[in-house]
C-alpha cells in the first residue's frame, strides 16, 4: 500500500499506473479558469521575445503563425507561474510521484481552428529526467476532442523505453518527430471537458489530431513536472519549482538519450 493519498483514489493511482495516464476533475474552480483565460488573452495580443512571438502579418493558411504556443510562460508571468505550482495538481502529481512534485515547464497552446497536430513522441526523450521520469499536466481550457485536435495516448506505453523518433509528416504534424507505436497498439482519443486534467507519464506515447473545426480554438495550459528524488533533467528546463515557489536547480543531464545527441528541442502537443 502507499502513503495516504492526498487527491487520488487507490483506483485512481493504479489506472495511472497501468495505463499511464489518468483524468482528473475538479482541480480548477471556474473563477480558476477564467483568470487563465484572461491572462492568455492578454498575452496574445504582445509579443514577448523568447516565449510568444506571432506573426501579425501572417495570412492565415498556418494559424500557428499568429498563435504560437507560449512558452515557459511562468518565467514572464507570475499568473501563469501561480496555476503551474497550482496546489491541488501539486497533490496529485505528489500521490503519483510518492513525494513532492518539483514543477519544470509551463507552456500554453491556442491551437486555432485549421491548425496541424502534433505526431506520437514520448515526452521524457525531451527532459531526460533522471532517476524517475516526468509527468505532465495537460489542462484542458477548451472541451477537447477528435474533431478540434485533441490528444491521443496509446494505452500502457508507459512501461516501454525511450525510442529514437522517425521523421514525421509535416503535412499533418507542425513538430519533426514521430514515435511508432507497437505493434498491435493503437492510439485512442483522450475526449476532455474545460478544466479536465490530464496526467501522462513521460514514456507514455502520445500526441494530437489536426483542428478540424472552422471555429474552436482547443486552447490548453500544460505543464511538466519531475519528481523531487530526482538528479538530472535538461538544461531547458532549469530552474524548477517547489509548490512554495522556491527554485531548485538539478543538474544538467549530459545524455542525449536514445539518440545519442543533446536534444534541446521543445515539442508542442
């Protein structure tokens, strides 16, 4: 048995643990969110160099043009830095880790109407948290589905090792890497309404369909996380966060993973 869970179930925590990801309601209260909302909102409209630069004279044929994801908004933004160490999701990645959770990224995508999706990749190729692994925290500000490019998991890659990614196709995909599935596993839709959390594990193969609709925005706020036991993680990333918003420094990970290379890259969903 483990610890007494802070938020979680029993049968929560093994859902995670066999198939590698979980949903989570309740964890933002609608006066939560809006503030979310009015936050990007207003950060939409500026350009902030090294986190959120559009292109205002884009003409539309790649909407991600003028809605680029916002990246390390946290760094910019005490809002932002305030939901990413959100004390509610705190607690369940703290009943997911078995200790506390040290907050490591933020990002935050619009994912306009006609934009491409994102091709399965596992997310710990790119943080390389070590020991332990990354979880991420997929917050869904607009209901979520197949139609409007919401994520897809292939159940219960969780337990697989990291694999070097393909080239993926850039018709359908507006990131380089593609990550196969196994054989025999298929990739299923993950259906969210506003608020929903999603946690993945940092293995656990994934991605997103293209924005089919003409016009719904799947905007959502996603955040990763590390485990406090652990040493290592990409120098992206550096520093994390305590819930309590103390910064804290693990040391750069000099692997470059599956590849062999230093991956500096940061993937989109």
């Amino acid at each position: 048995m483990s610890k007494t869970l802070l938020k979680l179930t029993e049968e929560q925590k093994q859902h995670f643990e066999k198939e590698g990801y979980l949903i989570v309601k309740g964890l933002f209260s609608p006066e939560e969110l809006a503030d979310i909302d009015a936050t990007f909102e207003e950060i939409s409209r500026h350009t902030v160099p090294g986190h959120f630069e559009p292109d205002w004279e884009a003409d539309g044929s790649d909407p991600l043009r003028r809605y680029p994801r916002v990246m390390h908004p946290h760094r910019f933004n005490e809002t932002a830095k305030k939901y990413m160490i959100h004390p509610p999701v705190m607690q369940v990645l703290a009943d997911l880790y078995e200790e506390e959770a040290l907050a490591a990224q933020s990002m935050f995508y619009f994912k306009p109407p006609g934009s491409r999706g994102q091709a399965l990749h596992q997310d710990n190729f790119y943080l390389q948290v070590e020991p332990g692994n990354c979880i991420a925290a997929w917050t869904a500000i607009d209901a979520a589905d197949e139609e409007n490019g919401g994520l897809l998991v292939v159940p219960k890659t969780n337990t697989l090792a990291l694999s070097c990614p393909d080239l993926a196709d850039s018709k359908e995909s507006f990131t380089t890497h593609y990550v196969k599935p196994p054989k025999d596993e298929k990739a299923m839709p993950v259906v969210m309404e506003r608020g929903d959390v999603l946690f993945f594990n940092g293995n656990l193969i994934h991605g997103s369909y293209r924005n089919k609709t003409k016009d719904r925005f799947r905007r959502a706020f996603i955040c990763h996380y590390a485990n406090e036991s652990a040493t290592h993680i990409s120098n992206y990333y550096r520093p994390l966060y305590r819930q309590n918003g103390e910064p804290v420094d693990l040391d750069v990970n000099p692997s470059g993973g599956p590849c062999g290379d230093e991956f500096e890259v940061v993937y989109p969903h």
